[in-house]
C-alpha cells in the first residue's frame, strides 16, 4: 500500500498485488494494482466514484450495485494525483507497475466540502 490520499469524502488508496511468476514456467507475469475509494461517511463503497466501471459491470437501470465498486484494476503504484479540468471533470493522475502514465475519470461526491478546522484546549 502507498501514501493515502482524501478526496472529498472518498480514502482513495492504491495497492500492489506482487506478480506469481514460478522459476519452470517460461513465462514472465507482472504486478497489478488496484485503487480503491472507500467513504470516509460509512466506510462502504462510493456510489459512481468510479463511472466508467460501473457502467461496464452493471448496465444502465440495473440494481445490483446500489452500493457502489470500493475497488478497480488500475495497475496504479505510488499516490495518485487529483486533477479538475475546466469543465469541472475530475481525474486521478497515476504511474502504473509497467511506469506508464494514465488517467482515471472519478466522481467525488458532490456535497464533500473541506474546511480549516480548529484545535481548543480542554479545561
């Protein structure tokens, strides 16, 4: 596991599954890696947080994932770096295992809002 990093309300974090390459075999199998968002509200899966896998496993309409994917194969390694484009467009910018640069579409929850919070001394 890597640095976590808060987006919102979404941990996102991302992890290194260790490829299981056996010395007889002539092939030669990479790590993967996953990213995973859980809500810092619950401690369940973000609904839509990842919207293109979840239009890809559960279509249109459907009611299997009311709760959400906590997690996808990215091949992500290291923090991802949350980018916002003009249009309002969030995106996580990662190196993968294989050190490629690649971008994921998210969708932070929209009523997350962040504020400078305060310290006060008991008496």
């Amino acid at each position: 596991m890597f640095n976590p990093l808060l987006l919102g309300s979404a941990f996102l974090v991302n992890s290194t599954t260790p490829a299981d390459n056996v010395p007889t075999s002539c092939t030669i199998n990479t790590d993967t890696g996953f990213t995973y968002a859980v809500s810092m509200m619950t401690g369940g899966a973000m609904p839509n947080f990842f919207p293109q896998y979840h239009d890809s496993l559960f279509p249109a309409g459907s009611t299997t994932n009311t709760g959400g994917i906590a997690g996808v194969q990215t091949d992500a390694t290291g923090t991802s770096f949350p980018i916002q484009t003009a249009s309002g467009a969030t995106w996580l910018v990662y190196q993968t295992v294989l050190n490629q640069h690649k971008t994921t579409q998210v969708n932070p929850p929209a009523n997350a809002k962040a504020k400078r919070l305060t310290w006060i001394e008991l008496r």
